[in-house]
C-alpha cells in the first residue's frame, strides 16, 4: 500500500474532534500520516465549566493559549501526530459568531487575506505532500464566518499548491482528492428522536427548517471509523471548555445533546472518485441503501 498522507483544515480546536474525530484515529490508527492545521486558537469560545469561567474573562486572550493544551491533549487521544497552527500558533485570531464586533478586530481570521492565508497553507501541503485534504463546506457547515474562511483558504492552497508558478517553498504538489464534512439531514434527524427519547435535549426547530445539514443524495463518502468512537470521546473530552461529555453524548455551550458518531459523512469536491462499497446500515450509524459510496477516503488512489 502506497504511503497515505491526510490532510484537515479546521478553524479552531475542537472542531477537529467534533466534525472529523473517529476519521481521524481511525486512518492514525491505520498508519496513515494525519496532519491537522487549525487556523485560530478559538480565544472567542464560550466557556462551559464554572472551575475555568476565568479563562474567558481574561483580555490577554488566556483562553486560546489554554486551548492550545487542550487541542495537544486530544490529538494524543486520536493518535494524530503532526498538529500545526495556519502561520503558527496565534497569527489569527477566532473572529466569533456571524455579526459580533469581533468579525471587525485587526488580525481575526475572518479578515485575513486569502492569498495570505492560503500562502501559508500551500507550505504545509508542499511539506507534508498530502493525497487528500479535507475541511468545511461552502457555508462552514453553520455559517461560522472561520469554518467559511477555512474553506476559502483551503480551496485556494488547493490550486495554488499545484501551481509551478506560485511563488512558495517546497515542489508544486497536486492534491488527489478534496473532500467537505458533511452531515447528513436523515442523521440529524435519527439524532434528534435518540435525545428526545433519551431526555437529553431536543432539536428546537425541525430539521428540514435548519439552514445546515445535507441531503443523504449529497453524500459521496461514508466513513465506518465506529472502533474509534470511545478515541473520539476522549479527545472531546480534553476541550473541557467546550465541550461536555457523558457517554455517547455531548453538549456545546448550548447545553443541547448530540450523538457522538462513528460514521462519519463526506462530500468529494475535487478529483476522481473510487471504488464504492457497502455501507454500514442505516441502523447502525451509516445512510443505508443504495450502498453507491466510497467507504475510504482514498479510495480510486494508486
């Protein structure tokens, strides 16, 4: 088997082990070599646990620098080795919500120059000369203006890794296969009748009405990573910030319970794709029939 090389972009920590988690430890577990970028330190999350409610109130932005050891902690946890910060450790800052003053201060992620950005991201993947890259949809999955931008920029360090003519250390590099998160709308809703029935919290709108989530047609990639759950869980469990964990289910600082899955969905934006094969059930986590999804995201790769 070829040397597999993996590539995520995401915007701040956690998100990795949210979105991509099981994924993650499964292809780390499998000696694939797993790179991780994270784009800002997230020194705009909301903390959750009273014990480190000073962590936010702090105005020399503690709470990214706490984060940074919680990220460290998880990658451990997903077995994931080479974990790097887009132009190092705080040359962005999280830009918080859609509409917030903090879109607008010098230096947030959401206002930094695309070629910039993408620059310094085009050195990672001329570094490490990864097959596959993986990060956020168009809209950043929710409308989070850093998942946005995440995408913005790795879409542009796509092309502009390629490019002979792209000025930038390392050989031109062309990615094989640029995939998007994706969640399903028939999982969302599987999920919410698990937490109604479990009493751990509920959808407030109907699924259908929520402006994200896809449709099960939209999927191409169907991830069965479900030994790596509990690897999942604990690398949620290290961004104790953020995220609260109680057996298969979490909660942000909403305090509405999730599932943690171990199935997780992916659309290919760019290349070919492979082979498909049989998915995993649709009651056991995967999207069910027709089984017409690739099941590795390096499927169809010499």
């Amino acid at each position: 088997m070829f040397d597999r090389r993996l590539l995520l972009v995401h915007a701040h920590p956690d998100d990795e082990s949210i979105g991509t988690g099981a994924t993650m430890a499964k292809y780390a577990a499998e000696g694939a070599h797993v790179t991780l970028v994270t784009c800002t330190l997230g020194e705009e999350g909301e903390v959750i646990p009273p014990r480190l409610a000073h962590l936010a109130a702090d105005r020399d932005d503690t709470l990214g620098k706490y984060r940074v050891g919680e990220l460290a902690a998880a990658c451990e946890a997903l077995g994931v080795k080479d974990h790097r910060f887009l132009g190092g450790a705080g040359r962005w800052r999280d830009s918080g919500m859609m509409g917030v003053p903090s879109n607008d201060v010098p230096g947030c992620f959401w206002r930094a120059d695309l070629d910039e950005a993408a620059g310094e991201l085009v050195e990672v993947i001329r570094e490490v000369r990864p097959q596959v890259l993986v990060t956020y949809d168009e809209n950043g999955f929710y409308g989070h203006p850093d998942h946005i931008q995440a995408h913005r920029v790795a879409w542009r360090a796509f092309e502009l890794a390629a490019d002979p003519a792209h000025a930038g250390g390392g050989e031109p590099w062309r990615i094989a296969k640029f995939y998007l998160t994706a969640t399903p709308k028939s999982l969302m809703k599987r999920a919410a009748e698990a937490m109604r029935e479990a009493g751990v919290g509920f959808m407030v709108e109907p699924v259908d009405d929520l402006s994200y989530g896809c449709a099960d047609e939209a999927v191409t990639t169907e991830i069965d990573a479900r030994p790596y759950v509990s690897a999942k869980l604990d690398a949620m469990r290290a961004h104790a910030t953020q995220i609260t964990v109680a057996g298969p289910w979490f909660a942000l600082s909403n305090n509405v319970g999730q599932r943690a899955f171990g199935v997780e969905h992916f659309i290919l934006r760019a290349g070919a794709g492979g082979p498909c094969g049989a998915g995993v059930p649709y009651d056991e986590g995967g999207l069910g029939e027709p089984y017409d999804r690739e099941t590795d995201l390096f499927a169809g790769i010499d």
